[in-house]
C-alpha cells in the first residue's frame, strides 16, 4: 500500500510540474507574439518615414539604418518560427531548416556589421568632412550591404561544403527537430561557428571604439557641446550600447546544453529577453532620438 501511494504520489506530481511547464510555455508564446506585433508595427511606422521622405532616402546614414530594420525584422521571423518548431517539436525537412537557420545566423551577423559601417560613416563625416560626400553616397551604401551579406553567408557556404562532403546524400531528405546543432557532423562546423562569430564581434567593438575616440578627440578640439562632433559622439555611444545588446544573446549558447525538465521555459525566456528585446530597444531608442524620423512619426501619427 504505501508503494502504491508513492506511485500515485508520484504521478500527480509529474501531471503537475507538466501542467506548471504548458501554462509557463503559453504565458512566453504569447509575450513573444504580442512583442512581435509590437515590434512589427514599430519597424513599419520607421520604413514608411524612410520610403516616403526623399531627402532621408539620399542619406547613407539613413540607408543603412533602414537595412538594419529589415535585417532584424528578418532575423526576428526566422528566429520565432524556428522557436516554435523546435518548442512543439516540429520535424521539417534538412534542407529547409538548413535554409531557415543560416538566414538567422546571418541576419544576425549582419546587423554588428550595420553598426560598424554606421560608425565609420559618422567617423567619416566629423573627421573628414570634405570627403564624406565623396566616400558616403547612397551607392556605395548599397554596395556596402551587398559586402556585408557576402561576409555574413561566406561562413556558412564553407559550412555547407563541409556537411556535404560529410554526410551521405539521404541526410538531406530526412526530416528533423531544427536545430542548429543537429546540423553539425564535424568538429570543423563548430569551429568556423565560433571563430566567426566572435571574431566579427571583436572587430566590431574595434571599429567602434576607434571612432569613438577619434570623435571625442574632435569634440574636445572643437569646445561645443552643440556641434555636430558632439552629436555624432553620442551617435556612436549609441551604437556601442547597440552591440551590447547583440552580444545579450550569447547567453543563450551557455544555457543550451542543459537538459532538464524545464529546458523549454528556460530557452523560452532566453529567446524573449535575450533575442526578442534586444531588437525592439535598438530601432525604439534609435527612432525616437533621431530628428529626422521623430518628426516624420508625429507626422504620420497626427494625421
């Protein structure tokens, strides 16, 4: 009898945590969802003030940022439909989730990149001013972009090249729970994951922390609070706090390997606060202290 009690026991405490683990699971589905329509709406809001106002449309500073709302707008899709099949385990097939995650990885990528061409575009324009209408043109902008997804996706093609020289060729006609690391085979995949990363992060910091002591330097010289140096030095202290938020998401590789029961809550709440909000605060903060797209929101919101 009293093994009986402890197996009922048991079981209702399992039927218990299971239910604890469902409704924390759809509390975090639905914050994740309605941050989505949150931030889905405000990236609009942005890319309406951009297409539909000619001269920021000629900025290259303004180019970029409007790329960067795509790229994060992308990476957020990617990163929620893969969340959610992983999450209801959802087995699609190798070849569309190998496409699903290197858009992911490189979208995410791509936007430390973002910031690193905008700072030296801010470089450009206090340093050198007679050159920066020379250098910053829209299409050279457009160029740049076009670089920055190469370098984002050339990782991945060498990745690609190695799995398929690894695997037979029936491994990309199984279906499969997706996951970046069920796409690693060799050690060699890993390795280019990791120096690519942290490697393009390093010289991101790099990048930004060097234009932003050459802008204070200038701004120091110039002895005005109101000038355009000082401007661009808060500009870039801006784009440093934004690759602070990009890296929040690195948490996330040190949580993966646990296994335990509530893995699901903890991946749920590492994709909300690490992935999701770091996306929202950067256009949010962006947006809202830029002259430009700040009056052309009250604009749009007025009417």
């Amino acid at each position: 009898m009293n093994i009986t009690s402890i197996d009922s026991y048991m079981t209702q405490l399992n039927l218990h945590d299971t239910s604890v683990n469902e409704a924390l699971k759809t509390i975090f589905i639905l914050l994740t969802f309605l941050f989505f329509c949150f931030f889905v709406y405000f990236v609009v809001v942005l890319l309406i003030a951009y297409f539909t106002t000619p001269h920021v449309q000629e900025n290259p500073r303004y180019v970029l940022f409007a790329h960067m709302l795509i790229n994060d707008i992308l990476f957020v899709i990617m990163g929620i439909v893969l969340f959610v099949f992983y999450t209801y385990a959802i087995y699609i097939p190798v070849t569309i989730c190998y496409v699903m995650v290197t858009l992911a990885t490189a979208t995410f990528k791509v936007t430390p990149y973002n910031l690193a061409i905008m700072a030296l575009e801010r470089y450009i324009a206090i340093c050198f001013p007679l050159r920066h209408v020379m250098f910053c043109t829209t299409e050279r902008s457009y160029f740049i972009i076009a670089v920055m997804w190469f370098v984002g996706l050339l990782p991945h093609i060498a990745d690609f090249i190695i799995l398929i020289v690894s695997v037979e060729r029936s491994f990309f006609f199984q279906d499969l729970l997706c996951r970046q690391d069920y796409l690693i085979v060799q050690p060699l995949q890993a390795s280019i994951r990791s120096i690519s990363s942290i490697g393009s992060l390093i010289l991101v910091a790099f990048v930004i922390l060097f234009t932003y002591i050459r802008v204070i330097v200038i701004t120091r010289k110039t002895s005005s609070k109101s000038s355009s140096a000082s401007k661009a030095s808060r500009t870039l202290m801006l784009h440093a706090i934004q690759l602070l938020l990009c890296l929040l998401s690195l948490p996330i590789t040190i949580t993966e390997s646990y296994n335990g029961e509530y893995v699901i809550i903890l991946l749920l709440f590492n994709f909300l606060i690490f992935v999701c909000l770091p996306r929202l605060l950067s256009p949010l903060i962006y947006g809202i202290r830029d002259e430009a797209f700040s009056k052309c929101i009250r604009r749009m919101w007025k009417q």
